[in-house]
C-alpha cells in the first residue's frame, strides 16, 4: 500500500453550460479549449465523467480503479463499511456568467427509490462575485403543493423566490429538496454528494444555441420539493467549522504567516483541500494556487503542512 500514500491531483474535467464562462480558464488557469465552461468537476466518479490521477507513481489510475484496488485504504474504515467501492463526494467548480435555472434535486430516499442513487445535499462557498450578485435560495414563503403548481402555470414563479445577496467568503448549505439557483456573477467551490440529478423547474424562458427551450422537470420535481419559507441557509460560524453533516464535514482554515500544521491522525476518512483563495505551498514543495484541489487517501497519516498566504477548505466524512 506505499505506493498510495502521497497527495493525489486529478485531470479537472470541463462542463459546457449554457450559462458558462471563461473565468476557469482566465482566473484559475484550467487547460481547457472549450468556452462556456460552467463547472470543473475536480474529483467524480460520475458514470462517463471518472476522475483521472495527474501526478505520482498512480498517475493514469482512475479514482474507480483505486477505489476497487485499495478500498477502505483509500476511504476510511467507516466509509468504506458504509459505501463500499462507491465515492460518496462529487467536488467542483462552478462559473455562473449567466444565472442557473431554478431548479432542485432529490434527496436519498427518493433518489434511491427512483434512480438506485444518493441524493444531492451540497455546499457551496463563494470565491469571486460580481456587484450586486445573488443567489436564490428557497421561497420567500410557506406554499403548498398546489399553490405551487399554480404559481407555475401562472408564470410567476419569481416571485416567491428568496433572492440573497452574497458577498465573497459566504458559504451556504444547500439540502436536498430546496428550490434554488446561483445567480449571475457569482463564482463557488462547490462540495456535494455523489450525484448528477437536477430537476429543473424554470429556466428564464432562455434558449439554447439552437432556439430550443431546455427540457424542464416540472413534474418530477413535485415529490422532490420542500414547500416551507426557507431563509436559513448562509453558515454564519467563527470557528474554523463551516458544515458537520452525515454527508460531509467542511472546515475552512486562512494559512497565514505563520503557516498551518494538520494532523489526520484521528481522521478515519480520505481528505482533499480545495484552495479557495491565494497560493498555497504544501508540505514544502507542492504549490497549490486558487482553483485547484488535492487529495490525501485515508492510509496518509502524516502530519500536512501549508505556507503562504491564502485560505483551504478541507473536506471529508
């Protein structure tokens, strides 16, 4: 098993959106040639959309091919009984240069009853946003199955929406079952469960590069929806502990002068830092910079260390 033990990148893999931009590219320097690139997903083992390792003896190896060969070395004793050669997180970055639709996604009993899937509880933290950005979470209201779907029918839909102003350093927890969309501007690290399931309800009546309205889930998503007023969502902590769910636990740390020492000794669980702000020197000679992630397998017990000036999310379960 030494042959796993050091911190692993992975291949970020480009998402073309509709309402994509360019910044991955610009600001954190991905080697992409598309443009209109919504998201980079940094760690997945979405069918067809499986993470490649980038560095070290594993290089080549998919993040399935580890996960099969090295199992709870990899996850953690307790994931590994609780997933098994399964990846529990899909991690990325998201460049709205338009705003999403308004859509919601399936928690895990319905996502397993209709699709043998996770559901998709996520988190989000802003890293850049434009002036005036928002992002819309929940109604700004209690409503009702029916009076939903009427507000639909009516096409009225916006305004029962909670529109948030957003700041850069927000951070958000997004359960499974809440309307919601990232609105124009706004640039995320986004940590979520392993899954690619959207329903989408509204879509600003926009169309594709074909004059095609894209496909809505308006039924789909009746069973899927939580109707109550949400207004509750922004993380507001001082401490270095932005989320502790049964889905994963983000920590964020500002690496300054003084550096940052992590010790995994107690930490059943594989573990990836995202860099969300500035330039990061790991371990003395691996240098991170803003918008990349990297990710220590369960078996890496050594101390970490961070140089530099800049801030980490950490993640795990």
């Amino acid at each position: 098993m030494k042959e796993l033990i050091y911190p692993m990148r992975f291949i970020p893999i480009p998402k073309i959106r509709i309402w994509g931009g360019n910044k991955l590219k610009e600001i954190f320097y991905k080697d992409f040639s598309q443009t209109k690139i919504g998201e980079s997903w940094e760690i997945s083992t979405i069918e067809n959309d499986v993470s490649i390792v980038s560095n070290g003896i594993l290089k080549g190896k998919t993040l399935q091919e580890l996960l099969e060969k090295y199992k709870e070395c990899f996850l953690g004793n307790k994931n590994y009984k609780r997933f098994g050669n399964q990846f529990p997180l899909l991690i990325k970055f998201i460049d709205a240069a338009d705003d999403l639709s308004i859509q919601v996604h399936p928690n895990d009993e319905l996502a397993r009853k209709r699709y043998n899937s996770f559901g998709k509880t996520e988190m989000w933290y802003v890293m850049d946003v434009e002036d005036n950005a928002n992002l819309i979470l929940g109604f700004n209201q209690n409503l009702s199955k029916e009076r939903y779907q009427e507000i639909l029918n009516e096409g009225s839909i916006e305004k029962y929406l909670n529109y948030e102003k957003v700041k850069k350093g927000d951070s958000f927890f997004v359960e499974a079952g809440l309307i919601h969309a990232i609105g124009k501007g706004v640039m995320i690290a986004e940590i979520q469960q392993t899954s690619d399931l959207t329903y989408r309800v509204y879509d600003w009546n926009r169309k594709d590069v074909d004059g095609n309205e894209r496909e809505l889930h308006t039924d789909l998503a009746l069973d899927a929806l939580k109707y109550e007023q949400t207004n509750n969502c922004k993380i507001i902590k001082k401490e270095s502990n932005l989320v502790d769910s049964e889905y994963f636990i983000v920590n964020k740390f500002d690496v300054a002068q003084n550096g940052l020492i992590r010790n995994l000794l107690d930490i059943d669980s594989f573990i990836i830092y995202m860099i969300v702000e500035g330039d990061i020197k790991l371990n003395g000679n691996i240098i991170l910079r803003k918008g990349e992630t990297i990710l220590f397998p369960a078996i890496y017990k050594e101390e970490i260390i961070f140089e530099g000036d800049g801030k980490v999310l950490e993640i795990y379960i």
